[in-house]
C-alpha cells in the first residue's frame, strides 16, 4: 500500500515558519525511491536543524549504501525548528522525512545517529510529532523498530526505555544485515510480531536490544549486574568494524545542500580509527583500528564527488588526518591536480607534531590562507603527560614559528579545562603559552599583528576510555578556573589584545557527563526536561541548565542518586558500569592500566610505529591496523582522445 505525501499540509505552514527551504527536499544527489518497489524502508535522522545534519558523513554514507540495495529504500528526517513544531502540533502534520515528505511511522526503520548525547530531547521531539509511542514497550508491530547509533550509542543505557535498539560500531555492513532480517520476518508475515524480530537481531550478537536485559542495583545505587532476560540472547554485544574502506567508498554522490549548512565543502574519510591513545578521547578508542584509505582510493573518491556535486573545497576527514602514513602524497598530488579549477583542500586541525609547512602550502595552494588550529589540549606539560598528548611547549613553538615565519598570522590553539589530576596552575599556563606563541611570531615575522585564539572546552569523562572511571570537575569550580586564565590573559598588557579567549561554562559539560555516563534512571530526567521544553539542548540558546537541574531533581533522588553521584564521583575498578556489557573491543583492564598510567604521569606510544600494547581490539575484533604507504602517486587527470 502506497503511503502520501504530507507536503500539501506541509507548504501552506512553511510561509510561516523561518528557514522554510530547509524542509523542501529536492537536494542535487537525493534519491526518492516508489515505495510500493521496496519491501524494507528506513527513515535516517540525525537529530539535529538541517544545517547540522545535511553535512553529516555517518547519515550520509548509509543513506547511499541503502538506496543503492534493490528493494530498499531510505529517506533523512531532521529536527524540526520549535516554530514549525508549534505549527505542526497545531495542523496535526507529523514528522515527515525531506525526500518525500512521507510520514515517519510508515517506516519499518527509524534509525538516529547519535555524535553528542544533548540530542537525546530531540529523539523524544521527532518520536512524539510522529505518532510513535515513546516508550518502546507501548510500540506495536506496526511501528518502527527505533535504532540508534552513532558514537553516543557506545552508551544508550539513558535512553533505553525510548530505543527498541542499538547498534555500536561502523554501520555499512550493520544496516545491510539488519535490512535481510527484516526482509525475511516480513516475507513470513511477520511471525511473532515485534517481539520476534527484536530477538532475531539480538541473537546476532551485533544488536543491543535494551528490552532484552534486566538490571540489578546494589543497595547503594551502583549496579549489581546486567543479566539477559531472554534464551539466545548474548551477555555482551560487540561493535562493527569495516575493514578495507577501499570496498567502501561512500559517499559517491554526496548531497548538496539548499540551504547554509555548517560544512560548504565535498568530504572524504582519507583514514578510521585512531592509536594515538588520547585518554580523553572516546572516538579514538571506540574506532580502533587504524584503517587507512589507499592514496588511489582517496583520488577517485575526490574526483567523482567534485564531478557529483561542483564544490570547491575538500575536506580530508579522519580524526588526525596529518597522521596518514601518505599524506603529503595525498595533499600535493590533489593540489597539482586541481591547481586549475582552485579547488581548495582542508583538515580539520593538524597535531603539533605532524605540521610541516610543505603540507601546510600544499592544502592552502589553491584555497584562501586562514588561519591554523592546532590542539595541546592540556596547559601544562604535566598535564599533557597525564592526557597521553605527547606534544612539548618546544614542539608547539617550533611549529608556530614555522607558520609565522611563513606568512601565516593567525593560530588557534584548543584547550580541555577540568581533566583528571588538574590544578589551577596547570590552567594558569595555557596563559603562558599563548604569551610565547604571540612572542615567536612577533620575533620571525616581524609583524605585531600576530594573533592567537585560545578555544576551552570543558572535559567529560567518557565510555570506553581510561577516564572513564574519573571525577568530573563541577561546573563552579570550571568556572572559577576559567575566570583566573581569564583575568591573566587581559591583566598582559603587552600581549593580552593579541589573544582572543574563548570558552564554554562549566555548566552544558555537567549535564553531557550525567548523559555520557549515566544508566537507565536517567531517561527519567530525559523525559522531565523534554516535556518541559527541552528542544535543541546542544544548542547555547536554546540550552537550560536550570531546567536539566530542576528535572534532576526530580527525578534521580526517588531512585537514591542524583547529578553529582553520575558527574563528580570517582569509580573503583570493581564497579561495574552501565555500558560494561557493550563491547567495543578494548580490554577493560588495560583500560584501567591506561588510567593508572595517567595518574602516574606515565605517556604510552602510539602502537602504529611500536609493539602491540594488547589494548584488545585487532584479536577480540579479529581485526588489524591496515596502514601504507602503497608507494603509488596520484597522476594528473588527462582527457583520453
């Protein structure tokens, strides 16, 4: 049975509404599918505006490897703004998907990637304007099987009253194999209802269906155990890995948006999976191993996304792209290749330690020359020791030195305030250092218009890392800290103008470690602040933490915790934690090495270039790091006549 388009209701709300192109469709590289041609269909969100969402790599990517199956279609939702919320409440238009415009309860699938946990009140938003139960115990047979992803998902413990499912990990071959599940219960005529094929996912082993496990709390407030409440049922559930991206060079035809978004460029993953052992650093760990992209996988990958989508700019993603073994390779063979059509070339930010300022002239050469980031992460060299980021105040000053001295003007430099072990002095030299970069810079450029941002962010104890088991700084004390950096920097008043200070307040980093590390009386908290309004929590204006707080405690303390019990509060090895039976492959008690070794100021190689430290993910996973060089070039592209 066909299913209608909502966009008749849709258009007469959108004069109304602000932004209204964003829910139009239409972009160049979508695809609409005939429903009646598809047997399993999937609604993919990422639960945040368009202009978020669109640039999404992860919605991106499974969106084409789905539609791309015959008999399979996906189509993308996104949060709604609250004006066109307020207005399709008021006209009874439900949650739609921008391809279609068909509703999202006519889905089999409602998948949702999760990058950040403040999007949980939007899940609850875009379920509720759907028609879809919020409780996944109150779903029926003829609703969608909700499944999150995403690296939040390596925790979904605090929304699992709200998901049928998780699945953790890279999502390719995960989706392909959910969509043959669900195929096959669907030609039976869906024996044994939702029930029965939430239970043919869990026995993968590679979905967690929440439903499918009790928990037991010890009498104060820790858990006892996870326990499995039905027969087949695995006691842990292990992550996805794609090995050989080469097989998988998605996107092919990247979408390009109708409206601003966030990211104006086409994108490739040039490498996954991170072993620089940053212990704060949860898409690090959880992505192990390193899988890089060939250098000749990465061109062809460019060249048929620029033909696809006409953008003048590359981004080459991965989460250290300088650290790829070919990427000075890379970089120059795509600057000469399209030093004639000015296509730009861009990392997110480059390590300290990987700057050089050939790679630095090869990714500006056909771009504009802004500004560089580089990320120390902790002020002090001790507190860099404590973090695993192996990079000295001398390697930071060589480095910028080079840049200035090679025309470069401005640096951005990234801090973390609130890491394990970390004293007020240890903040105070974030100070310093930006004093000695302004200084370097003066000194080889000869220029006194030298500028250096600093950007702090507050750290939240992550899963699956060695800080996993470590104390959250509350956010007064954040905010005290960050206040005496703050008066020192604008106290220089030789150096001061020429440091921009950025910062966030201590009070989002609280309530992103009650979601990060929190369990299942959270959702509790979740449902409060979303019934009370909460919309677009990772949004500054739209944020409020008297509202998260208010909703706490209302909450938590009727089930013997409350915020600081899930925030400030140091774990013991012995405790087992909510996400304890979710596995990402590292070995929980090299883990709690890794976290004695940060207590110890003790820093641990990266194992690409050194002997295996049995973190345990390449034989749990039966994985291993694939990394170059293949010894190939990228060769200019000649038209064959």
């Amino acid at each position: 049975m066909s299913v209608e388009s909502v966009f008749p209701q849709l258009e007469a709300l959108l004069p109304h509404v602000q932004k209204p192109i964003q829910y139009v469709g239409g972009e160049l590289n979508s695809t609409v599918k005939p429903w009646d041609s598809c047997d399993v269909r999937w609604a993919l969100m990422y639960p945040d505006a368009y202009e978020v969402g669109l640039p999404n790599q992860g919605v991106m990517i499974l969106y084409e490897v789905l539609n791309e199956r015959e008999g399979v279609l996906a189509e993308r939702t996104y949060s709604v703004w609250p004006d066109l919320e307020e207005l399709m409440r008021e006209h009874k238009v439900p949650q739609f998907t921008v391809d279609a415009h068909r509703p999202v309860k006519a889905f089999d699938v409602f998948g949702l990637s999760f990058s950040t946990e403040l999007g949980y009140t939007n899940m609850l938003t875009a379920l509720d304007l759907a028609g879809i139960p919020l409780d996944a115990k109150d779903r029926t047979v003829d609703d969608p099987i909700v499944l999150a992803g995403g690296h939040a998902a390596f925790n979904p413990e605090p929304i699992a009253e709200f998901i049928d499912c998780a699945v953790i990990g890279d999502g390719e071959q995960a989706v392909l194999e959910i969509t043959e599940i669900i195929r096959d219960w669907k030609a039976e005529d869906r024996p044994g209802g939702r029930e029965e094929l939430l239970l043919r996912l869990a026995k993968t082993g590679g979905v967690y269906v929440p439903g499918f496990y009790d928990v037991e709390y010890l009498p104060d407030g820790r858990i006892a155990r996870m326990v499995p409440n039905r027969s087949g049922v695995p006691w842990r559930v292990s992550k996805h890995t794609v090995m050989d991206l080469d097989e998988w060079p998605y996107p092919k035809q990247p979408l390009v948006p109708l409206a601003e978004t966030v990211h104006e460029r086409m994108s490739v993953e040039i490498f996954r999976g991170c072993t620089r052992g940053c212990r704060f650093c949860q898409a690090g760990m959880i992505t192990r191993p390193v899988r890089e992209r060939s250098i000749t996988g990465i061109g062809e990958m460019v060249e048929k996304g620029l033909k696809a989508t006409g953008f003048e700019e590359v981004g080459l993603l991965s989460l250290s792209s300088a650290d790829h073994t070919e990427i000075g390779d890379i970089a120059k063979g795509l600057a000469d290749r399209y030093e004639e059509d000015k296509i730009g070339l861009s990392l997110p930010s480059t390590r300290v330690d990987a700057f050089n300022v050939d790679l630095a002239n090869e990714l500006t050469r056909n771009g504009r020359r802004s500004g560089l980031t580089f990320a120390p992460e902790g002020g002090s060299e001790r507190m860099r020791k404590v973090i695993n980021k192996m990079v000295s105040e001398e390697d930071l000053i060589r480095t910028v030195s080079t840049a200035y001295g090679n025309g470069w003007r401005q640096v951005k430099l990234y801090f973390m305030c609130g890491l394990p072990t970390e004293t007020d002095e240890d903040v105070l030299q974030i100070g310093d250092m930006a004093v000695n970069v302004i200084a370097e810079g003066r000194k080889v450029s000869g220029q006194n218009d030298i500028r250096c941002t600093v950007s702090i962010g507050g750290f939240v104890p992550k899963p699956h890392t060695p800080f996993q088991w470590a104390p959250q700084l509350s956010a007064e004390e954040t905010d005290a800290r960050l206040a005496k950096l703050r008066d020192k920097i604008r106290g220089d008043k030789k150096y001061g103008r020429s440091i921009g200070f950025r910062y966030h307040d201590g009070k989002p980093g609280i309530i992103e470690g009650l979601l990060s590390r929190g369990d299942r009386r959270v959702g509790a908290v979740i449902r409060e602040v979303y019934e009370s309004g909460g919309r677009f929590d990772g949004w500054r204006e739209h944020f409020s933490y008297d509202r998260w707080m208010k909703s706490a405690e209302k909450t938590l303390p009727p089930q013997g915790v409350d915020v600081a019990w899930y925030t400030t509060r140091e774990r013991t090895y012995e405790e087992v934690l909510p996400w304890d039976h979710l596995d990402s492959g590292l070995d929980k008690d090299w883990l709690w090495e890794d976290w004695q070794d940060a207590l110890d100021e003790t820093e641990v190689e990266d194992c690409r270039w050194t002997p295996c430290f049995d973190c345990g993910v390449c034989p749990q996973m039966d994985t291993s790091i694939q990394i170059g060089p293949t010894g190939k070039k990228l060769l200019p592209l000649t038209v064959v006549k």
